[in-house]
C-alpha cells in the first residue's frame, strides 16, 4: 500500500513539473531566431527552453532518479532488512524449538532477515544441509531483489548524457543548416549562442548522471554489506541445527 501511495506521488510530481515546461519550451520552438540585438545573458528558464523537449526528458528523469534514491535509501536501511527484533524473537523460538511458530513469524515479516530464515525453515524436515542450501538460495534471491530494484538508477545514469548528446547533436545540425541557408552570411553572434544552447543539454545530462551514479554505487554496496551481514547471522541460526558428533 505504501509503494503504491508513494507511485501516485511520484506521477503527480512528475506531471505537476513537466507540463508547465513542456508548455513553456513548445512556444519557444515555434518562435522565430532571436536576432543580435536580442541576445543576452540566459536565465535558467531561458536555458530549459534553449534545451527543447530534450531538456525536459532529461529533467523527467533527474526527478525519477531522486525519488527511486530516496526509495532507496529507505528501504536499505540496516534497521529495515535486518530488525533487532527479528533476529532476537527468531533465535528464542528456534532455542524452544518451535519451528513452526519461528516459521510462521518469518512469514508475517517482510525484511531480508526473515526471507532468508523463513526460506531455511520451510526445510527444516528435510536435515541440516538442505537448510543451508535453502538459505543460499534465499540470499541470492533477495539480494537479486534488491539490485533489480536500484538497477534502474544505473540505468537513469547511462540514459541521462545519451538524452544530452542527442540534444546536443540536434542542435549543432540546427546551427550549421542556418549557416547554409544564409550562404555563409550568419551573425556569428547568432551562431555562437546556438551552440551555447546545443551543449545545454549535455551539460544537464552530466549534471543528472553523475550523482545519480554515485547514489547507485552506494547503495549497491549497502546491498552488499546487508548480504554478508545476513549470511553471518542465518550460519549463526542454522549452527542450532547442526548434527552433533
């Protein structure tokens, strides 16, 4: 329920920033070239617009990468995949050998935690060693979870300078048809300032991408710190199961 609140606040926000760009870039597209005595210095607004549709998708997606780096950072908290609590009502269930009851509260929590031990319980009619080939299988399955769900701000880093380049090239091709249409005659103040505008967008692309790939980076590492910490804990659990002599 609450990633499905957290979606619709996500589509609201990107449509309430969007559409008044949009609108906003469309008349400027539409306008006529600016001559030289219009040319100034460009206000943020100016360069969004300078930017075209390409600038918009780029700033669409900078808003993406920030809402999935929160989601992120959230949900990868160390207290949110491995709670204390899990952990110490587990290992009290498993000392009275209730297996079943430990089953069952595995199953009603929703953390890496209680998957990887819910998983490795689930077998516990079958020995030892099945148990902890179950609980392999588990942490693989939910640290692939967890990286499909940060994936996607690898993504957004790798798209983001592609978007700029392609803005960037759009606008040099712009530049350079003005130059032959007026046979060599262009104001070459006027062609300074569509090429300025041309490497807006490349510009934007970077300045989305790299945070986002540091983000990325860092959480894919929380992914990994919270795997190992959780395969040491559940060899811990599974150690009350272990054949003795």
């Amino acid at each position: 329920m609450a990633r499905r609140f957290f979606s619709i606040g996500l589509l609201c926000l990107t449509l309430g920033v969007t559409v008044p760009l949009v609108l906003s870039v469309l008349p400027a597209q539409a306008g006529a070239q600016q001559t030289a005595s219009e040319l100034q210095k460009r206000t943020l607004l100016d360069n969004i617009k300078a930017g075209g549709l390409t600038e918009v998708f780029i700033i669409l997606l900078s808003i993406v990468g920030l809402a999935l780096s929160i989601q992120g950072a959230v949900e990868l908290r160390r207290d949110r995949q491995i709670p204390p609590h899990v952990l110490q009502e587990l290992e009290a269930l498993i000392e009275e050998q209730n297996y079943e009851g430990a089953l069952e509260f595995c199953e009603g929590e929703d953390n890496f935690l209680a998957n990887v031990a819910g998983t490795a319980l689930a077998k516990v009619g079958n020995g030892y060693e099945r148990m902890v080939e179950a609980a392999g299988e588990g942490l693989e399955e939910n640290a692939s979870i967890l990286n499909t769900r940060i994936s996607y701000l690898s993504l957004i880093a790798s798209v983001a300078p592609m978007l700029g380049l392609l803005g960037t090239v759009i606008g040099m091709i712009e530049a350079f048809d003005t130059i032959a249409t007026l046979k060599g005659a262009a104001n070459p103040a006027e062609l300074a300032d569509s090429i300025s505008k041309a490497l807006i967008t490349t510009a934007t692309g970077l300045i989305v991408a790299i945070p986002i790939l540091v983000v990325y980076m860092f959480l894919r590492n929380k992914v990994m710190r919270i795997t190992q910490e959780v395969s040491i804990l559940m060899s811990e659990v599974l150690d009350h199961f272990r054949p003795q002599g």
